[in-house]
C-alpha cells in the first residue's frame, strides 16, 4: 500500500472544510429567510360565541 501523497491530504482537508463551512452558511442563509406569517390579533367570529365550558363535562369523562 502506498503512502497518499500530502498534496491529496491537504486538499482532503481543504475540501472537507470548505464543505463544512458552506453547511454552516447556507444554515444561516436559509435561517435569515424565514418570515414568520404576521399575527393579527382578531379572533373569528365562531370563537366568540362557542362556550367550551358547556360543549364537555369533566365529570362525564371520568370513570368514578
């Protein structure tokens, strides 16, 4: 088996860095990009007038 030649270790290396950091870039790049949608503090209609107390009873669920 021969030795690799150290110009094929350095560029190994080169390359794997490189690949490394353009990971580390585009993670950064594509974090930025990110918008999230805007909130609007208005709550529909249907939500004012449902009455989440009366549509289930606890009691009914449990099993005592």
């Amino acid at each position: 088996m021969e030795p690799i030649p150290v110009y094929k270790k350095a560029l190994k290396a080169f390359i794997s860095n490189n690949i490394g950091a353009a990971a580390v870039l585009t993670g950064v790049l594509v974090g930025n990009v990110y918008q999230p949608a805007p909130q609007l503090n208005k709550m529909p209609v249907e939500l004012t007038y449902m009455n989440d107390a009366a549509l289930e009873s606890v009691d009914l669920l449990s099993n005592n």
